[in-house]
C-alpha cells in the first residue's frame, strides 16, 4: 500500500467556501474515488490556503489515471480550479507530492 501526502494552495479569499464545499462532496464523486482506489483520503486546510492531502492506494499513478478518465472527476475538477492559487491546469494535475521520509508502523 502506497502512502500519498500532497500539497495545494487554496486562495485565502476562498477558504471559506472550500470548507462548504468539501463538507457535500457530491456522493457520485465519493464513489469514483472509491472505485479507483482512493482509500482513508483526508484534506487537511490551514488558515493561510495550505492544503495538506493524504491518501493511501495500491498504485498511485493507476489510481490518479483511472479518476482522470472519470465524466465526474472532470466536472468537479473544474469547479474546484479557481479555488487555487499558482495552478496550471486541474488541481489533480497540480499536486506537489511529498516524499516519505519516516512511518511508525
């Protein structure tokens, strides 16, 4: 099992709708990151716009290619867009992983 850290930058300005819209994820979308693998997901927002995500999954790149190929997926990634701050493209094309450097099992 692969584990995933990633980093955002949400625009301070929005921070408040990002906390609203995270809090009713449309239940399509749930079920695609299921589906393609995303497993104990969570975001975690600091008050300056810093995103912190966390995921696990068997293979990072299939899970990430597989979301991509999804009709849901793109909507939502074009939504979320304008949220974040020195982004080129989709947020889930922007995410600046994190390597692992220790894990207490």
């Amino acid at each position: 099992m692969q584990r995933v850290c990633f980093l955002l930058k949400v625009r301070p300005e929005r921070l408040a709708e990002y906390r609203e819209r995270h809090r009713a994820v449309w239940p399509e979308m749930l079920d695609a990151l299921s589906a393609t693998g995303w497993r104990n997901y969570s975001l975690f927002l600091r008050e300056d716009g810093l995103l912190v995500g966390y995921l696990e999954t068997e293979d990072f790149e299939a899970a990430r290619e597989a979301m991509a190929a999804t009709e849901v997926n793109a909507r939502w990634q074009a939504e979320m867009a304008p949220f974040f701050e020195s982004l080129d493209g989709r947020p889930d094309e922007g995410m600046v992983s994190l390597e692992e450097v220790f894990h207490l099992n």
